[in-house]
C-alpha cells in the first residue's frame, strides 16, 4: 500500500526527497528501487528517527502494536498520515506525539472506536477529512497535525464496483 501512497504524495510537490525505513532493511531497499524505476527520488533510512528527521510529511504504515514514530523525532508543523494501527490494540505513534497533534480522520466513529493510537492518548479528534474539504473546518497547516486513516465502507463499495465494471462491462467508470 505505501508505494502508492508515496506516489500520491509526490504528484503533489514540485521538490521532494522521500526517505524509507522498514525493520527489514531489504524491504526499503527494494521500495526505494521501485521508485527510483520511476523516476521518483528516494532513500533508504537506517532508523525512524533518521527517516523522520526535518520532514514535512511523514507516512506511517505499519502492522506494529508498539509505536514506532516518537515526539522527539518529529519537527512542529509537521505532518502525519497514519495508516497502521486499525485496532484498539495496535499502536504506531508515540501517545505524546498523538497528544501534540491535532487530529483529522476520515470516519470519527472509526477513529473513535478502532484507531489504537487515538484511544489511548484520549484526544479528540478535530475533523473529519469531509468537513475540510466542505470548509467547516480549517487545515491548520503551520501546526503540528495527524491524519488518522481506517478506510470508510464507501470506498470498499466503489472499489467493488470499478473492478466489476472493468471485467465485466470493459468500463472503468
Ligand atoms: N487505513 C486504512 O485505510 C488501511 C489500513 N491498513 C493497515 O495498514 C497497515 C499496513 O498494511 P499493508 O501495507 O497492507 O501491510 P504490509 O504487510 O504490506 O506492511 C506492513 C509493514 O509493517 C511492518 N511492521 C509490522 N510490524 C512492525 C513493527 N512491530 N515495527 C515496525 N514495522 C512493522 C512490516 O515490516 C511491513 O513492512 C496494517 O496495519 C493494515 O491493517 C490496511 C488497509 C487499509
Ligand atoms: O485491510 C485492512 O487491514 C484495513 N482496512 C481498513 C483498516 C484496516
């Protein structure tokens, strides 16, 4: 998943440098091989503290129960997508750095009620992503700011419904 999750990143920036780190270093250096076959510019980290050092986005996504990402590591205005940690038992992010941050979800319900890391640091999520982009509320980009993704049964359902049009109706849309 992250390979293209990094590939939406980049479309969005002019300049980037995009740094991987995985427990197994052959895994990141096989990532950063594949994006480097694209023309995107990559490298390989020896820690998370490396990785995130001075970064403006950092993209977790892992299956760890225990945080990966610590406070300290992690510059102000920074922000984070956190992709791992779907259940109440899962953990990817340090509970201080969670308490730092301002929180942004996709479902509240969800984040509320699975994302392990919100649970613990019992911190209110902000916003729903769907109030920013209606405007209802603000971005706060020059803070410190987390979104926590689950994935909304929306997004299942209209996933479905692309892979059967294309094999069945040779139509993507
Ligand atoms: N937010 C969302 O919409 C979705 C979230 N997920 C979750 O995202 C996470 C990643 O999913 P995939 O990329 O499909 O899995 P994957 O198996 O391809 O990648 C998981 C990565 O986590 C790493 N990892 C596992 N335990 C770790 C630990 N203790 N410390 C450091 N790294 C560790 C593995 O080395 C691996 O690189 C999972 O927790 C999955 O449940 C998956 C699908 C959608
Ligand atoms: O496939 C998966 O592991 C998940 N999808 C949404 C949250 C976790």
């Amino acid at each position: 998943m992250l390979p293209n999750i990094l590939k939406k990143n980049v479309a969005i920036f002019i300049t980037y440098q995009i740094r991987i780190w995985n427990r197994n270093i052959e895994a990141a250096e096989k990532l950063v091989t594949l994006l480097i076959s694209e023309n995107i510019k990559a490298e390989v980290s020896k820690s998370v503290q490396e990785a995130a050092r001075d970064a403006d986005i950092i993209n977790t996504c892992t299956g760890a129960s225990t945080p990966i990402l610590k406070a300290d590591w992690v510059k102000a205005g920074a922000h984070i997508n956190s992709v791992g940690a779907p259940r109440p038992d899962f953990h990817e992010i340090e509970e201080d750095l969670v308490r730092k941050g301002i929180i942004y979800t996709d479902s509240r319900e969800s984040a509320e009620n699975e994302a392990g890391d919100v649970i613990k640091a019992g911190v209110p999520v902000f916003a729903e992503i769907g109030e920013v982009l209606l405007g209802s509320k603000p971005a706060n980009k020059n803070s410190l700011t987390i979104y926590k993704s689950l994935g909304l049964a929306v997004q299942d359902a209209v996933t479905a419904r692309l892979v059967y049009n294309m094999l069945y109706e040779n139509n993507p849309l």
